[in-house]
C-alpha cells in the first residue's frame, strides 16, 4: 500500500527537465501541495498558495527549504519573522 501510494505522488512526473510551477495546480482560495520526493531522510513538497492562505504552525522532523517561485510571503520560524 505505502509503495503504491508513493508511485501515485510521483505520477506525472517525467525523468529528466520539469518546470516546478508546472509540477503543482493553482486554485483560488486554497493551498495545494505535492509531494514530489518522500524518502526517510526528508520530503520534497511544493506548494501553491492563494493570496491570504498559509500553512498553520507545525514542526517537522527535518530542515526546512523555501524557495519561492513566484510572488512574495511572510515566514515565520519559530516565532521568528523572516520576509
């Protein structure tokens, strides 16, 4: 079950050049995410959010990469704001 459930995360995904934007829909009001590399030692997700939309405070098991594609955002770590 795990394996087919990490096979469909990656369905679409063509060896070789992606365009990231291209990797993750965009909808109004809401945040989407795939994840497009789920090993033990970390995740790879991206993320597509609406104007005013946001991820609620959590923690992870790993380091955190952000890397905007397009627009701006408000980050904060650990209570932290970093813009």
């Amino acid at each position: 079950m795990e394996k087919e459930k990490k096979e469909n995360e990656t369905e679409g995904l063509v060896k070789g050049v992606n365009r990231l934007a291209d990797l993750v829909a965009y909808q109004r009001g809401s945040v989407v995410s795939r994840t497009i590399i789920d090993k033990q030692t970390g995740t790879i997700t991206l993320f597509s959010f609406d104007e005013g939309q946001g991820l609620s405070e959590h923690t992870a098991p790993f380091d955190a990469l952000v890397y905007l594609l397009d627009g701006e955002a408000e980050i904060s770590i650990s209570g932290n704001l970093s813009i």
